[in-house]
C-alpha cells in the first residue's frame, strides 16, 4: 500500500539523489498523523464544547483523583503552559462552571484549583469521545502492533521528556 510520503520521498530521492531522505519515511507519518489526531482531538472535544486547552487542565485535575485539586503550580508543570496563561485559563474555567478556585490548607497565600461536578462530567464525556476517535484512528493495527508502536514511539519521545526546562 502506497501513501503520500511514499510520493514524497521517490521525489525528493528523484530530485536530490545526493541526500539520505530516509528520516521523512517515519517522522513525515508522524506528522502527517498528528495532524489528523488533532483534527480528531477538535472533533471530540467541540462534541463537549471544549477547547483542547480546556480539556488539558480539566483532565489534569480529573487525573489527580478524587477531590480532583491541583495548585496552579502543579497545572503548569502538567500542561507547559507560562503561569499568565495558567491564570487565564483558570479564570476562564471558572466563568464557565467549570473550576472552582479555593483557598489551600496548607499554604494560607495559596490556592487549589477543583474540578466542579460539571467540569468532572465534561472531562470525562470528552474522554470517552477522544477514545473512540483514537480507537478508530488505530483501528488497523492489531494489538501487538500497537503495543510496538507505542513502544517505538515512547523511544523517541522518552529524551524530550526529561530535558530540562
């Protein structure tokens, strides 16, 4: 089975028989295939009414487990985004029902940030939405594949994860 990077390749192998193009073979599907989950990701969560930041920072708190509260600290570390924005989203969050804002126990400056019921039920309907689009997307591999994908993948992706910074 051919696809487009297999196009792409045999031309620039045509054009310019002096370079190695053999990195386009997998980082060219990595691309394109990431374009096509984000294209998915949008789909799942519009279904919810959701922004894909949006959906970062509820399913962060929803991943912390039950009473489902980060710092604003801990949701920087957890979605990389500046503490500007962090405090944007959240006050967006929180006009939306989404989030509530309450003063943290153990540091009388602080605060903790809380998935509302609704904000609970959103994340987890546009979840299970995410799920079916990525089930599809891997729809065919079998399950071995996929767990060697992954595998692969986790490979590559393992030194970005603990650079610094």
């Amino acid at each position: 089975m051919e696809d487009e990077v297999d196009r792409l390749v045999a031309a620039w192998r045509r054009e310019r028989p002096d370079l190695d193009v053999e990195p386009l073979e997998v980082l060219s599907r990595v691309s394109r295939l990431a374009r096509h989950l984000d294209r998915a990701r949008r789909l799942a969560f519009s279904e919810h009414q959701l922004e894909p930041w949006e959906f970062d920072v509820l399913t962060s708190l929803r991943r912390a487990g039950a009473p489902y509260q980060l710092s604003p600290g801990q949701l920087l570390t957890q979605t990389l985004v500046t503490s500007g924005t962090m405090t944007n989203r959240i006050d967006r969050l929180t006009k939306k029902g989404l989030v509530e804002r309450l003063p943290d126990p153990s540091d009388r400056r602080g605060v903790l940030v809380r998935l509302t019921p609704e904000g609970r039920d959103r994340a987890d309907e546009a979840l299970a939405g995410l799920l079916a689009q990525e089930r599809a997307i891997l729809a065919q591999l079998s399950r071995g594949q996929r767990g060697e994908l992954a595998a692969l993948l986790r490979r590559l992706t393992a030194p970005f994860d603990n650079l610094p910074g």
